[in-house]
C-alpha cells in the first residue's frame, strides 16, 4: 500500500506541477490565516509519520489540533481526507483506513473502521445522526451510516472498471435532491447516482477527485492531477474554470473546491505530490478566487503554525446545511 500510495503521489507531481512561483509569499492577496475561521486538513504529510493532524483556526491562530499516527497499528495508513464540524461542535472526518466522530475535547463518539482491502476518503454529515461515506473496495460501495446505533441505513453500489481500491475515487457527496455525486478515476467522469445506484447524469472529467451539486443546479469538479477547477451545467458544457495557467502561484494538485455564498470559489491545492519535502515550504495551501478569476485570499502557512498540505478546509463563516438531506431516500 505504502509503494502504491508514493507511486500515486509521484504520479500527480509529475503530470501535475509545472507552473512556477511567481509571487512572494509576503506580497499574496489577503490577511493571511485571518481571512476566514477555518476546519483544516491534509493527506500524506510525509514529514510527519508520528502524526497527522487537523486544524481549527480561529482569529489567525490555530486554536485546536488534533492528531492521529500515520499508521494504525496494523500498518494501515491514515491521513486526513474529509472534515466537517457540525453545529453541536463536534467534529466529523474520513482519514482513509476509517472514519469518526469527535468532540472539541477529543473524544470519541463514533467510529467506523474499514474492513481488510478497503478505504474511505470522504464522509458527509446528512440529517441528524447519520453520515454518508465512501467505501472504495471490491465491491465499492456508497454507505449510509446512523452514527447514533451504527446501523447501516444503506448500501449503495458504485460501478466502476477499477479494481484497484486506491484508485476507484475520493470525495463523494450526496445532493439535496439526494442523489449521489461520484468522480470515477478509471473512467474519467463525473456521475450522478440514485440511492439505488443507476446513473442519471455524467460529463468527462479528467481526474475528479472531487464534484460538488451547486444551487444553482451546476456542478463544481476538482481536477486534481490535473490541476484545474471546473464548474459544468446540466449539459455537460463547461461555464466557468480557472486551470494552473490563471494562477500566479504554483498549482499542484486541485482535490477539493467549494463554492461560496459570495461566488467566489475557495480551491485546495494539495502540494505533496512532490516527493521533494523541502519545496512544499512557501506554495500556497488554499485560494480564493471571484468568478472573474481575481485571487483574493492566498494562504500560504508552513511555519508558526506548519498547517501541512491542504486536502480540504471548512470555512466556518459559511452557512452549514447539514439537516435538510434525508438520509432515508
């Protein structure tokens, strides 16, 4: 797993990174780590296999962390991959070998630990006590989980041609509709599921790590690899995207984008693909941008505090709409 995962991470560097830093860190657009309150997480920190760990920032400071071992005691590898604080506070996350629940005293409330051969990168808080999460595996599977009992609502199947549960996908999110929006690696598209698992809608899309359902009925695709953010309509036709040549920093890999109240887009910009540690130091971790491609607000956080790569972040002065998902459709 541990060779699959670097030669992954090589592949992304070396199909992904080719734009060069042209802005000082000192001189990127906005105030820093006090743009936004913030929920902050990243995959494959290679610099630190004792621990990986999330971030909550609050006022410019990092006010709670908490941490996991990049290895279970089994050997399984556990990164940050999914994170979302719920209005109570407590905390839900997907870290590959599993997911959970926590309190803001970090304690555990519920956990999932996923069965030999499988890994889940994604879990989303839908209704009151339940989670979807991803099951990539043979068969993979979309699970719909009560937190409260742990019984598991339901099982959704995801059709795909990778047998390979690392490859298959990464971030899936269920819509207010509910239905059910997967990126599939192996067949480079976007599609949209019905709780039974029949596809009702797809685009191409090369590499979707991640595809959000918008208000406005369009879809927002993170391209990873390959290094763009791309909004789609219900024809398939792209209406918006801001690709590493829009950018005057160095884009890595795009894994997640989210779509403010606002319209502006914030685009995590996961840089640990490059094996080589010592030049993540400096990149941007995570950006806004307007609809007319501006970057307001570019974070670049190595040192004091050391916020690691950026998978995903959770702005917590966006409104949450975590209760009107049924999870019984």
């Amino acid at each position: 797993m541990k060779q699959l995962c670097m030669a992954l991470c090589l592949f992304s560097c070396l199909t992904g990174i080719h734009a060069q830093t042209t802005t000082p860190v000192g001189q990127l657009p906005g105030k820093g780590l006090r743009q936004h309150p913030f929920l902050y997480v990243g995959e494959w920190d290679t610099r630190h296999p004792e621990a990986q760990s999330m971030f909550l920032v609050r006022d410019g400071k990092v006010v709670w962390k908490y941490s996991i071992p990049q290895r279970t005691a089994s050997g399984g590898i556990q990164e940050f991959d999914d994170v979302t604080m719920l209005p109570n506070g407590n905390i839900v996350y997907a870290c590959m070998s599993g997911a959970g629940i926590i309190t803001p005293g970090m304690k555990t409330v519920w956990k999932f630990q996923c069965p030999p051969g499988t890994e889940t990168h994604s879990c989303q808080p839908i209704g009151k006590d339940s989670v979807l999460m991803v099951l990539n595996g043979n068969p993979p599977k979309v699970l719909i989980i009560n937190t409260a009992t742990g019984a598991i609502l339901r099982e959704i199947p995801v059709s795909t041609a990778s047998t390979n549960p690392h490859g298959q996908f990464r971030h899936v999110r269920m819509t207010r509709n509910g239905t059910i929006m997967v990126g599939l690696f192996a067949e480079k598209k976007v599609v949209e599921l019905t709780m039974e698992g029949k596809e009702i809608w797809s685009v191409s899309a090369v590499s979707p790590w991640s595809a959000v359902r918008l208000h406005n009925g369009n879809t927002l695709i993170s391209g990873d690899g390959a290094g763009y953010t791309r909004e789609v309509n219900r024809k398939g036709e792209t209406v918006w995207e801001f690709t590493r040549e829009d950018a005057p920093f160095t884009i890595g890999n795009t894994q997640t984008a989210n779509r403010l109240a606002n319209g502006n887009t914030v685009i995590c910009n996961w840089i640990a693909g490059n094996p080589k540690t010592e030049e993540w130091a400096g990149t941007v971790q995570v950006f806004e941008v307007t609809p007319e491609k501006k970057v307001v607000w570019a974070l670049s956080s190595w040192e004091n505090p050391d916020l690691g790569p950026c998978t995903y972040v959770q702005l917590l002065d966006e409104p949450v709409d975590t209760g009107t998902i049924d999870p019984q459709r």
